[in-house]
C-alpha cells in the first residue's frame, strides 16, 4: 500500500517534469527552431503527461478499491480504522451502531455453491445500501456480518432505518428464490446513555446474538406472499413474532409501543353481497390508510381482515392513544363509506401496551386478540389490554388447566339449598349446587368457573360429576331411611347429543338404585328459547322415565310468554329479578298475571330470591308452591345439609 503511494508521487513528480519539457518545446517550437524536431517532442511529452496521469488515477482507485470487498461496501481494515478515529475523537455522543447477520448463508453455500453465496451477500448489502443517509458508514466485518456506524443520528432514525430495511426485504422475499433473512442489534450513545465506542458495539453485538438466538428457533416456514387477486400482502405469525421481538430487544428504555389488532366487523358479508374484488379494494385501502398513522413503525395486514402494527407512542399517555385511535378508526369508516358506497363498515381494534419487554411476542399477539374480541362489545369499537382483562385470563387458564386434576381429586363439592313448602312452611325439596374448594382456605363459586367450562365443554364432566355425587348421597339416604328431593342443573351443551346424554343419566339412576319420581332436572329458559325441539325431545324421554323437568330462571328471556305456550315442563321456577328489596305494586301485579297464566296451565311455581318476609307473605297468598331465598337458608355443605334435616325431623 505504501508502494503504492510513492509511487503515485512519483507520477506527480513525472507529470511536473514532462509538463516543463512540453512548455519548452513548445517555446522553441514558436521561435521556428527545428520544427520537425521539436513537434516530434511535444508529442513525446504530451505521451507521457498521459501516461502519468492514467497511472496515478489507477493507483489511486486500487487504493480506494483496497477499502472495499466483493458486497461494494467498506471491509474490516478500513472499518478498523475508522472505529479507531472515532475513539480518537473527544466524544461519541448521538453515535449509534446497527449490526446486521446475515441468516442461512450456509445453507447458500452448501447447496448452491460460494457463488451463489456470494449472490446473496451482496444482494443484502445492496439493501443495506438503500437505508444509509449522509451520515452513515457501512462495513463488512465477517463473512455474513455487517455494520452501520450512523453518527448525529436519533434512536427512533435507528429504528426507522431498521423498519426501512425490513420492508425492502419483506417485498423482496414475495418473488426471492432464496428469501432473505436477517438478525440485528442496534443502540445509540446519548446523554442518557453514554457508551465508548468499544461498549457500543459489545451492547450492539449482544442485542443482535438475542436477535439470531430467537429467529433461529422458529421452526416454521416464514414467508410472506400476494395472493393471486392483488390483496394486501399478509405476515406469517412467525414473521410477526420476529418483529416484535426485534424492536423489544433492542428496545431503548425511553422508547414506548403499542402493538394493535384491527379487524372490519361482518367483513364476509360485504364480500358476500359487494363481491370478492371490492371486498379486496376495501381490505386495501385500510392497509394504506393505517400505514398514514404517524406513530406506526409498521403495518400489515395479518390474515383474512385483521391488520396488525406497532405504534411508537413514546411520552404519550394511554388514554391519548386510545382516543387517538378511536378518531382514526372514525376517519377511515367515513372514508370507507364515502369511497365504497356501502351502507355499514365498522372497525374493532384491541391495544396491548409493550411495557414489559419480557412477554414473549406469541402471548403479546394472543392478548391483542382477545380485546379485539372484546372491542366488538364496546361503543367506541376500541379496547386496551389492562390488569382486570389480565387477571381474568390469567383466572380461565388456571380453571382450564386445572380442571381435570381437581375433578379427579375431588375438590369439586356438592352444596345444598333449601326450597320451602309454601303451604306449611317445611322444607320440600333442594336444590344441588357445586363449589369449587381451592386448596384450605379458598372457595370457587359457579360464577367463577361454570361459564369457563361450557365454552370448553367440560362442563359435561363436571354434571355428570355432580350428578353421580348426588345420586350416590341420595342413595346412602335412601339405605339409612331418609329421604330428600334433590334438583339437578342441565347445562345447555348437552343439547348436542340428547341420546348420550339420556342414557348416561339413566345408567347413574340405575347404578345407585334411585327413585326416578325424586329427581328433578332444571333447564333454564334461555336454554329452552333456543333449543326448544330439542328440550321438548329430552323432557319427553324423561317423562317416560317419571322425572320431573323444571324450567329455571322463568322471565329472563326474551320472549317468556309465547314459550309458555309450547312448554312441557312440569314446574316453572321465576327469576329472582322479578323479586327486590321492596316488591313495588307494579311488580305486585305482573306476579299475579304470571302466576294465574302458570296455574291455568298446570304448572307448579318456584321463587327464588325470597329475601324479606312481605316477599314471602306476598307468595304465599299467591299460591306459590315453593320458596327459595336467603330469608329462609343459603346454600350450606353436605354436612350442614344432613344436620338441618335431622335437626327439623
């Protein structure tokens, strides 16, 4: 290199020399002194002018060349030197690094060969290229590592050239033979966190290591692609896990995000009634007008009408965003409508606020989508992640997983409550309830677990638990020459298969040797209202068995009076909500018609939510038949339960 050097001085020395011949000759040339001889050395001189000037510019670009490799970018010696000037300079300040590697290089070169190894390196480093502005420095310094030094830069500059950059990939990757794939790690040296250039780079290095470490171990095929109708181009979940993870490990501590899920409500049904290709358009078109936001860092759409972003909402505060993005989603709906003439569209979007980095991107994905579920029961069509929504879930995973230990371990527990005769007085019957006994000190009630399992559908197994624990308490009872009447919940996703669900009542009957005529089976009106086939099939069959069936919750439904009209059932039990602290004269009278309409059509009557003594002075004179309510007994233990009966008997 220094040969180099000295000989381009040279070069200037020579030019110098020829150039002082080529003025003389010329000057002679003038006075008419042997002109042939003379016109024959300038021609001489001009030559090596020429010669001098070619050599010096060649050197000078094998110099220049020296600083680069094959990817066109400046290689490790030249990077050395210059990390070595910048150490050398007084500070580091608004100095950041971004290290790039390169992923499956090996994979190239072992299938494909170095050349196409070669390829694919210098097809990511022209990438490189497309994000670096004035201020940047790119270098190759291994095989398939590369580094940006970027200097009076910003950390958000850092985290848009990353942006950037993936977007370039990401479109590239759609037609790619050999998608690109990249790890990266990336910091910036400021007031607040003021690093030497060396510890830059370590801090760079090791963002980047997290970075490979994650991607590497997502096992599925990660591609991005256009469908055939021109739609919005869709992220894998794997790909959209490696962003999140991206920008949360490399995560400044003054950087704040939200990750949010949007999806249009009904979607199928415009393109069921406006066709596919509008449909697309308008999928499209929200993608665009998202990508507007000024706080998003990207957009995409996810699948089917959901799209997906991370917005930087870095010193603004929740309840900004949240109405921020209510505005937004007004804006693109006015805008949707205007441009598509169509006469509804309504957008659903959930919040999860990215505070702590340590959440895996798959469960910041899965929170995001439950209130974007529950966005769909809000006015505002916008819903954010909070503590309670946490909780609760954090409330149904235990229930699911726990479930099947605790029925086998039996911490499930049958609880009874009275229902009084409203004749004399005494107790008729009772209803079997179940609680849930977690660990010594801490109790389950049905509110708390019974809708999780119906949406699971173990609240199949918990009945027939419940039945089975009942029947064989009944049947100890019956031995001991006692008696008590029992009444059994049926839970509506046992309307899916009535048979079954029959027959394994009936063997339990038989197993503990039970007196049909003492079992009776609630089944709530709701449940009726919509499986009203169905519930008249199961009270049928169970008439031929001589069990009673009564209808629960009686006037919570939506259309209580014309079921009465078709219903089979042997007793109805009213909601308690007709019943309150202070029975009002209005309430008074609407009980009176519903009991003579139940009277005249042979049913017998249950309240319950009997609290005070004019609520039980007011049925009684009615002709209520049975009373249940907190005035007479609250659900109490198994054991409590047997000492009430003896105690009354």
């Amino acid at each position: 290199m220094e040969k180099n050097k000295i000989t381009i001085r040279l070069c200037y020395i020579e030019l110098i020399i020829f150039a002082g011949i080529l003025v003389t000759m010329i000057f002679h040339f003038r006075c008419g002194f042997g002109k042939s001889f003379f016109a024959l050395m300038i021609i001489a001189a001009l030559a090596g002018c020429g010669v001098s000037l070619a050599l010096k510019d060649y050197l000078k670009s094998m110099i220049q060349s020296s600083a680069f490799d094959v990817a066109g970018v400046h290689n490790k010696k030249a990077l050395e030197k210059q990390l070595q000037k910048i150490q050398d300079e007084d500070d580091t300040l608004d100095t950041g690094i971004m290290m790039f590697d390169l992923n499956n290089l090996k994979i190239i070169n072992d299938t494909y060969g170095h050349e196409e190894g070669d390829v694919f390196i210098q097809t990511f480093a022209s990438f490189l290229t497309r994000i670096l502005t004035e201020n940047s420095y790119l270098a190759r310094f291994g095989g398939d590592e590369f580094l940006i030094i970027q200097r009076n830069t910003t950390w958000s500059q850092l985290e848009q050239m990353n942006i950037q950059l993936q977007t370039l990939i990401d479109e590239h990757n759609q037609t790619a033979d050999h998608p690109l794939s990249y790890a990266v790690g990336y910091d910036i040296s400021c007031k607040n966190h003021y690093y030497l250039i060396m510890d830059l780079l370590k801090i760079a290095d090791e963002k980047m290591y997290q970075d490979k470490k994650y991607k590497k171990q997502q096992l599925a095929q990660k591609e991005q692609y256009l469908t055939r109708s021109g739609l919005a181009q869709s992220i894998s979940s794997d790909s959209l896990k490696e962003k999140i993870f991206t920008i949360l490990t490399n995560a400044n501590g003054e950087k704040e995000y939200a990750f949010i899920m949007t999806d249009i409500s009904k979607f199928h049904l415009i393109n069921d009634y406006w066709g596919y290709e509008t449909g697309t358009k308008i999928l499209n078109f929200v993608l665009r007008r998202m990508e507007l936001f000024s706080a998003s860092l990207f957009v995409n759409r996810y699948h089917s009408d959901v799209f997906v972003a991370v917005l930087d909402i870095t010193g603004r505060k929740s309840s900004d965003v949240k109405k921020q993005i209510e505005e937004y989603n007004r804006q693109i709906i006015q805008e949707i409508l205007k441009t598509f003439q169509i006469n509804y569209f309504h957008l659903n979007t959930g919040i999860y606020y990215l505070k702590d980095t340590s959440i895996p991107a798959e469960q910041i994905i899965s929170h995001t989508n439950i209130v974007r579920e529950k966005a769909k029961t809000e006015l505002s069509g916008v819903c954010e992640y909070n503590n309670d929504i946490a909780l609760n879930e954090q409330h149904c995973a235990d229930t699911i997983h726990s479930f099947k230990s605790a029925l086998k371990q039996k911490e499930f527990k049958i609880y009874f409550q009275p229902k009084i005769c409203g004749k004399d007085q005494t107790i008729a019957s009772a209803e079997a309830l179940v609680r849930w006994q977690r660990g010594n000190d801490t109790m389950w009630y049905p509110d708390m677990f019974l809708s999780i399992l119906e949406e699971t559908g173990e609240i199949r197994a918990l009945d027939y638990y419940v039945y089975e624990e009942t029947f064989a308490w009944m049947n100890q009872r019956r031995k001991e020459g006692k008696r008590v009447i029992p009444v059994l919940n049926v839970s509506p996703v046992h309307f899916g298969n009535i048979h079954s669900f029959a027959e394994k009542v009936m063997a339990l009957v038989k197993q503990y040797e039970i007196n049909p005529y003492y079992v009776i089976f609630e089944i709530t009106e709701t449940t009726f209202i919509h499986n009203i086939k169905a519930v008249n099939e199961m009270i049928r069959f169970f008439h031929e068995q001589n069990i009673r069936i009564s209808m629960d919750d009686f006037g919570s439904g939506y259309s209580s009076l014309n079921a009465l009209k078709d219903t089979l059932f042997d007793e109805v039990k009213i909601d308690k909500r007709f019943l309150s602290d202070e029975l009002s004269e209005n309430g008074k009278i609407v009980l009176q018609e519903i009991f003579h309409l139940l009277k005249r059509t042979n049913k017998s009557i249950v309240c319950e939510g009997v609290e005070t003594k004019e609520m039980v002075d007011f049925l009684v004179e009615e002709g209520c038949d049975e009373l249940q309510g907190y005035y007479y007994y609250k659900p109490m233990s198994q054991n409590a339960f047997e000492k009430l009966l003896e105690n009354i008997v």
